[in-house]
C-alpha cells in the first residue's frame, strides 16, 4: 500500500499520555505521537533502531546514558539494544520510525 491517510488510522495509548497513530512498510515501523506535559517513557531497550523526529513541543531525552532536550527539528539516533528514555516537558508531537519493523505494536 503506497499511500496512507494517517488521520484514518486508529489511535492507541502505549503509555499514558503517549496517543498514536502507527503504520509500518516492509522494513520500517512508523508511529506519530501526540503526548502530554509530564508523560514519560521509561528506560528500556529493544532490538531495533529508533529515529524520533520531534514535530512540536520539547522532550527530555536520555539515550545511553547521554541526556538532552529536544524541541522542534531536532532528531534523535537510538542505536539498536540502545537503553533509552523519554520525559515530555510539554504537549507535542513526534515521529517515530524503527528499523527493523517493530512486532510490539498495534501492527504487530
């Protein structure tokens, strides 16, 4: 399927305060997220790459130990197996693209 209308996709709660929308292709998973002030990730790890792409708002982000803040444009590397965590500061949204397809989501 070579086009996705993602505001038809259905939305599911990871963690509270994380809504998204996911879809995947052959190789990639993709997930936008709409999260709230305060909500957080906890550190974990798994055996796919991460690349967040932050849309609006500003993330705490802590990714082998390194942490930054991340507001709109930035983009965060998390390495295969990387431990990693996330803390929103604000509202806002993020794009999520994991490599290679992640079997934990809705589409897994």
């Amino acid at each position: 399927m070579p086009f996705i209308d993602t505001k038809e996709l259905p939305v599911w709660e990871r963690l509270p305060g994380w809504r998204g929308r996911s879809w995947r292709s052959e190789n990639m998973s993709f997930s936008h997220w709409d999260f709230d002030a305060h909500s957080s990730i906890h550190e974990h790890h798994h055996p796919n790459e991460e690349v967040w792409y932050v849309i609006d708002g500003e993330l705490e982000m802590t990714v082998d130990g390194e942490t930054q803040l991340a507001g709109p444009g930035s983009v965060a590397t998390v390495p295969l197996d990387a431990r990693h965590a996330v803390r929103a500061l604000t509202d806002g949204r993020a794009l999520v693209v994991s490599h290679p397809v992640r079997e934990d989501g809705p589409n897994g």
